[in-house]
C-alpha cells in the first residue's frame, strides 16, 4: 500500500513538473519576458530609469513551516505514521530545514542571479543613459533588500559613475516602507470586513478537502484519523509554504527535493488561490482601486514624480529602489496600471484579473524609462520588463509625454489626499 502511494504521489508530481513551476503566487521565480520593445518616436533616446523593485528570491524571513512541519514529521515518524510519500517528505523536509538554518532572511542564489539579471538588461536596452552622472540607490533596513542592491549593481561593475547608497531608518521610511507607518492601514488589515472574507474562504470546504487529501498521503490512517480538522489545515498551509520555497532555494539544495509529490492540482491551485486573495485586497486592489491599500503607496509616487521632474534638469544617471511586495503591488495599483488595478465585487471573481505571479514575483519591479530628443521628454512604463499602458493619450504605442503623464499622477494623488511636496509621514499617519 505504501509503495502504491508513493507511486500515485510522484505520478501527480510528474504532471506539475511538466508544465514547470506553477501556484507560487508571490514566491513565483521571476521570469525575463520574451520579445522586443516598441520602438521610440523618431528622434527620441533613453536619457534616465526611474526604478522600484522587489528583493530577489529568498530563504524564510523566519523559522516556521520548516520547524513546525518537521516537528510534526518526526512526531508520526516515532509512531510509524508516515506513508511511503510520508517518509520522502520527511527527508525532504529535514534537507530544507539544514539549508534555511542561519539563512532567514537573506536572498538566495537564484535571488542574486534575478537581481543582476535585470540589472544586465537594463544595461544593455538603455546603455545610452549610463554616462557616468552618478546612481542614487536606495534600500530599506531589511538585509534582503541591501543583497538585491548589491546583486543588481554587479551588472554594472564597469560603471564609472559614483553609487550614492541611502537607507532610512524604518521609522521614517515613508517612501519605501510606507505600509509599516500608517495605522489607518494597519486597522484596515485587521478589519472586520477582511477577517470575514478570509474567514470563509478557510470555512470553504476545498479547505478542508485539501488538507485532509495531503494529510492521506503523508500520514497513515491511523495517525490521519487522530489529527484535527485545524491541525491538518495548518499543515497543509505550511507544507505548501515549503513547497513554494523550494524554487527559491533551488540552487543550495539537491535537485531530488520535489516536495510536489504531496500535492494534486486542484490542492495546489487552492491554496495560490486563497494566499493570493489576502495579498489582493491587503496589497492590490480589492474592492476599491483607491482604497487605503493603495493610498499607502502615494510617497513613491510622489517620489517618482519628484526624481524624474529632477531628471528633467539634468543630474543622475538612475534612481534605483530595492524594497518588498507590500510596495510594489500597491504602487502599481496606485499608478493605474491596468493588470494591477481592477477590483473585484466578490473574493471568488479576483483571479480573473489579477494575480500574485504576474504582479508580485520575487524580484519584481516597476520602471520608468524617460526619453529626451533634446527639446521634450517621453516616459515608457514597465512592470516586470513588460511595456504596459496607462489610461491616457500615448505617443506611439506605449510612450506618455511627461507633461501628460506627470498631470496624471498628480491627479492620482489628489484623489487619495496627497500632494506630490507634501509631508509624506504626516499624510500616513492621518490616513484612514
């Protein structure tokens, strides 16, 4: 019987394999897109990049799913509990477990070689804007974001220009951590209206269903039938948890850890869908695309608005940004990118427009290339490295006039309250 499981679980983790990585959501492996970019208008030229990006792929930020999954591993273990599937995972798992030790926190292989990656591309589309007028590179107090940095810039090892390196203290962050200083946003994560829809989405019997169909392949009956409802929950979120790691830790472990082999599509594809929908209405755009979750973001886009204004004069070369998804979703929502922007009446419809992997991978990024033919300046948005439009007229395809485009934002940011020279921890504290 053990064998026959075993055989059934890898048969099932064969075709998740053949599609490649999937059901990920924010810890999606961040992935070049494929193609060319529209041309510029006749006459113009990359002259500044005005970027904002996610940390690369990472180990845990803390111990968790990989101690409590293990505790409950070798607890079934000492009572002969564990399936033939059971006792790869707990291999499996104990190999994770070696690896995460003393790495919480920090970016990975993989994360280092997303982060020099866009950092490579960016150089080679754009070479022109690297004169030599000088980088201004910001990151926040987390240590993932300074190794983002660091990787990025790699690719820019021959640069000659000087690298102004800042980091504020997270209390006064209010460009980059601007979701950990605004209590009105705080009070909405916590809110009765998110609690209930969470709360249904856990009382959902695919929930239950697929917890108790992991537990079976992992446990034997006799141990499956002594756990509780919530405690095979609870593994089953920290299983998948591991099973999102895995990619991300792809280049520090052995290629035989498939924790896959627990999983059936439809479980997977649940538990994405559920994690997605906290980071939908927390991060994107929920019910209401200018909605507290995205007023939080209005200090970066004011921040971007102010550093290309300044561009305009002349100065740097590039601003380069490096902070966490809890930024970069809401930034996109707020700038009115349409994949990141459309809310949804009820939490089962929100897949249809918006999802983690496409907003929100490791190493995400949003960038605004500014081009100069001497006289006026033309902006192209990018999110992932994909040209995306705004709604507002265009100058050949997907270029904005700055003029057009810095109205718009200003106009966002006059619907959510802020004004681009204003007191941007002020307006986070008063935000609700």
């Amino acid at each position: 019987m053990r064998k026959f499981r075993l055989l059934i679980g890898l048969l099932v983790w064969e075709v998740v394999q053949a599609q490649g990585p999937q059901y990920l959501g924010t810890k999606t492996p961040y992935r070049a897109p494929a193609g060319e970019y529209a041309a510029a208008p006749q006459g113009y030229r990359p002259v500044f990049v005005n970027y904002v990006g996610r940390h690369g792929a990472r180990y845990l930020t803390k111990a968790g799913p990989d101690v409590e999954t293990l505790r409950l591993l070798e607890a079934a273990d000492k009572k002969h509990g564990l399936t033939g599937v059971g006792s790869h995972v707990l291999s499996m798992v104990r190999v994770l477990y070696e690896v995460e030790k003393g790495q919480y926190e920090n970016i990975t292989r993989l994360g280092a070689e997303e982060q020099e990656g866009i950092g490579r591309r960016m150089l080679t589309h754009y070479p022109g804007v690297f004169s030599g007028r000088g980088l201004d590179v910001a990151v926040t107090y987390k240590v993932r974001t300074q190794q983002s940095a660091d990787a990025f810039l790699r690719a820019f090892g021959a640069y000659k220009g000087q690298r102004r390196m800042t980091r504020k203290p997270d209390s006064l962050d209010a460009v980059l951590r601007f979701y950990d200083l605004s209590p009105g946003y705080a009070k909405y994560k916590k809110s009765e209206l998110l609690r209930a829809v969470f709360d249904s989405l856990d009382r959902d019997h695919r929930t239950g269903e697929a917890a108790e169909a992991v537990c079976e392949r992992v446990f034997s009956p006799a141990f499956c039938a002594k756990m509780k409802a919530g405690e095979k929950v609870r593994f089953f979120g920290d299983i998948y948890d591991l099973y999102s790691l895995q990619y991300s830790v792809a280049r520090e472990i052995p290629q035989s850890v498939d924790l896959g082999i627990v999983f059936g599509k439809d479980e997977l594809a649940w538990e994405d869908f559920v994690s997605g929908a906290q980071d939908f209405l927390e991060k994107g755009p929920g019910r209401d695309p200018l909605g507290i979750q995205a007023k939080v973001a209005a200090p970066l886009l004011a921040d971007f608005v102010q550093t290309t204004d300044e561009a305009c004069s002349g100065g740097r070369d590039a601003v380069l940004r490096f902070t966490h998804a809890e930024a970069i979703s809401p930034f996109a929502t707020l700038l009115g990118i349409p994949e990141a922007s459309v809310p949804a009446a009820g939490i089962y419809d929100y897949e249809r427009h918006w999802q983690a992997a496409r907003i929100i991978p490791l190493s995400s990024n949003v960038q605004w290339i500014v081009y100069s033919n001497g006289k006026a300046y033309l902006v192209k948005i990018l999110l992932n490295e994909r040209e995306v439009s705004l709604p507002l007229r265009s100058v050949g395809g997907t270029y904005y006039r700055w003029e057009d485009l810095r109205r718009y934002c200003i106009q966002r940011l006059r619907a959510v309250g802020a004004d681009v020279h204003g007191d941007m921890l002020g307006y986070l504290r008063t935000l609700n």
